[in-house]
C-alpha cells in the first residue's frame, strides 16, 4: 500500500513556483540595480540645474 500524499503541499509548491516566475519576469522588465539608480538621479538634477541656471530675471 501507498502512502497517503498531501495534496496542499503540491498546490502550494505550484503557487510558489509560479510567484517566482512571476518575480523573475518583473525583475527583468522593472528591476535597476542601485548604481542605475543613483546614475539615472544624477543626470536628472544636471539637468534640472542647467535648466533653473538659464532662467531670466523678471
């Protein structure tokens, strides 16, 4: 005779499975390292900078 199986132990490792599928797909498609980032933060305010330093005066 077989051992019973605990099915809910399988569907839980389908939903696992399945979730860090779901997290490597969103880290591909969404996911910067921190050094992208910070390079990505830096450029912005150059150019926030250079856009506030050729303002007029009224």
């Amino acid at each position: 005779m077989t051992t019973p199986v605990n099915l809910n132990r399988f569907r839980k490792a389908a939903a696992r499975a399945g979730a860090k599928a779901t997290a490597a797909e969103n880290r591909v498609a969404f996911g910067r390292t921190k050094g992208e980032k910070a390079l990505a933060e830096t450029v912005r305010q150059k150019a926030a900078r250079g856009l506030d330093g050729s303002k007029r005066e009224p």
